[in-house]
C-alpha cells in the first residue's frame, strides 16, 4: 500500500486536513503547536468511478478499491535536524513513506497562530526543506564514517556508493534535495537504503480560504513558481472545507463543490497528484465475485502487474488476457468484447496501461 506523509510547519492545517480525509482517525486538531506528537495513520479509499462501472458490466457482487495510507506527521519547526520541537523523532517518521506531501499556509487568519509570526509559504517551505537536508546531511555523514571504518579491502565494494554519497553530500550542502541528483538506478539503488528524506517525492499543498479555492492568491502563485521549479506537484485544498465536506452525504458534497464552481474534492486532487509524481496508474480485475482495483508503476510489464496481486501468478505467468475499460464498457460484457476481437491475449513482454482489465493464466 502506497504511504504518504503529511508534513508541514505546526498550525498549517495538517491535522484538520488529515481528520477530514480519515474520518475513523482520532488526530487532535489544536491551535498550538506539537498538538500531533506521535504520527496518526489512516487508509484512505482511492476514489475512482470506473470501478462502479465495471461492476454494472460485469454484474460483481463485491467493489474493492485501492488504498493509500496517509500518515499525519507532528509540525515541525526550526531546529528540527538538531531535536527542536522533538525534531528527530518526527523526522524519523517521515523516513519510513513513499511520497511526502508538504501542506504550507496560504491563507490570512487573525484565529490561527503562525510560529513565524506571518503567512510567507517561501520561507517557510525553505525552513522545512532546509530541515529534511540538514538531517539527510547527517545520515550521509555518519555512512561515510561506517565504511570508512571498514577494512580496505572491503571499501571496495562500496566504491559506487561513496561516490554517490560524496556527490549527494555536496547537493545538500547547496541547499538542494537529493532527488535533483539525477541518479541512474544503479546509483538510486546504492543508497535507497539510507531512505533519505529529499529523495522522496513531494507534493505541495497549499492550505487556502474557501472563497480562494478556484482562484488562488499571492500566496498560491509563489508556492506554484516553487514547486515548477523543482519539478513537483502543486494543488490547492481548504482543510476547513474538507472538514465540512466529511460531514456530508455524497450527493450533498457533490452539490456543494459545484456550487462553489470547484472540480472535485481535495483529497483526489491530492491522489491525482501523488499517482502522476509517483508515475503510477491502476488496472483492475473483474468477475462476478468482485472487481478490484490494483496499482502499479507505470511500464511494468504483464508478469510483474499479476505479482501485485500473488507471487504464484507472476512465477507462473503464461499469458493475461486484456481489455481497455473503455472497450469493455462499450462492449457491455467480456463475451461481447472477445466476439468484437476487443479481448486480446498478451505475453510476458505486454506493457500495463491504465484502465486495463486482465485475467491472468498461469501455472501453478
């Protein structure tokens, strides 16, 4: 299951945001810092209509979508790499997801405290930022000093490595994020391990007023300058309109979001995003007891989407028997979509693409 945390300064809305996400969750929204101290984590349903769709066509008792963990990290604040604010603690929790979302403040609030003192998402973006860096500075040190520590010989082995770990250390201590390495796979797989803060993935997220949602501001404009220089994901939410919108039907949320002239809610906004920076896309598998959405990284072939769903049907691939979403949707059934030739029957080297539904055959 894919992991995302939520980071950010204290006070930006991370907790109301996440509560609003993860309804069953308990994260206590305050108006004071540290108000999260250890990460709250939910599983958030991936929403996405053709799965109702496919379960019409197919007549399937059961829908199961896909899932992402959302884990909702304490604010951290200036010092965090030195321990300020219990600093390292939070930081080591950040190290265990897949994708970072950064939720920043672009909204004026005489009510809500700002630990700066005033709304500026660049100086604030850069104060967090600059705490993932100085903590990853430390990892790559004290790498450096265990296989320093080694026998020569054994140094060696670990010559890829230290060149990466000396190039990566110059970056950070430009200021700038491992993930603007340019590393091949060879090199990404010699220090993945490290599980670097800045190599992760970052989403964006700018916390701004209901009335500010479709337009944006001054505030929304800079953050989005930031993030398109970086080549990361920027998207607008109102926390505080997710949080009502929990609260309502679906009908009603649908209602409301057309009313304010806003195109969905945030939370697939922020899906949407995570699956594009992440390089994502989702196939399914349909029958009768139930259609199931499946998630994998874009390019992986046939045998490798079935090993998502059991290591048995990877070993034993012979062939998955294919049909775009659409084709089968048009069709009105599989029997109709293979009578049509729209079913195929592809190999081992048969690229995923989204919206592809499969039957895979394998031996056992």
């Amino acid at each position: 299951m894919l992991k995302t945390g939520i980071v950010g300064l204290p006070n930006v809305g991370k907790s109301t945001l996440f509560n609003a996400l993860v309804e069953s969750a308990k994260a206590e929204a305050a108006n004071f810092p540290f108000c999260t101290i250890e990460p709250n984590t939910g599983v958030v349903v991936v929403p996405d209509e053709r799965l109702e769709v496919l379960a019409r066509v197919v007549s399937s008792r059961t829908i199961i979508p896909t899932r992402i963990e959302y884990v909702d990290i304490a604010g951290l604040v200036r010092g965090a790499s030195q321990g300020e604010g219990l600093g390292n603690q939070f930081l080591s929790h950040i190290r265990q997801v897949d994708a970072i979302v950064h939720m920043v403040r672009c909204f004026e609030s005489n009510d809500i405290v700002h630990v700066e003192g005033s709304v500026d998402p660049e100086r604030d973006v850069a104060t967090i930022n600059l705490e993932l860096a100085l903590a990853d500075l430390s990892q790559v040190d004290k790498r450096l000093q265990k296989i320093a520590k080694t026998a020569k010989t054994a140094r060696d082995q670990y010559e890829l490595e230290i060149s990466v770990l000396n190039k990566i250390e110059r970056l950070l201590n430009d200021g700038r994020p491992v993930r603007s390495a340019g590393l091949n796979l060879e090199e990404y797989l010699s220090i993945v391990h490290l599980e670097l803060l800045t190599l992760k993935p970052i989403i964006y997220v700018a916390n701004v007023s209901e009335t500010e949602l479709v337009s944006g501001n001054l505030y929304t404009e800079k953050l989005a300058k930031l993030a398109a220089d970086e080549n990361s994901e920027m998207v607008m939410v109102s926390a505080q309109l997710e949080a009502e919108l929990s609260e309502l039907s679906k009908d009603e949320q649908q209602a409301f979001l057309e009313d304010l002239g806003v195109d969905g809610s945030g939370l697939l906004r922020m899906i949407q995003a995570t699956y594009r920076l992440l390089g994502l896309v989702t196939f399914f598998t349909a029958g009768e007891k139930e259609v199931r959405a499946w998630t994998i990284i874009r390019g992986t072939q046939a045998p490798g989407a079935a090993g998502t769903i059991h290591t048995d049907f990877e070993k034993g691939f012979i062939r998955a028997e294919t049909i775009a979403y659409h084709d089968l949707v048009t069709a009105g059934s599989t029997a109709a979509g293979r009578e049509k030739g729209l079913l195929r029957s592809e190999g081992k080297e048969y690229i995923v693409k989204d919206g592809d539904v499969m039957h895979f055959r394998f031996n056992v």
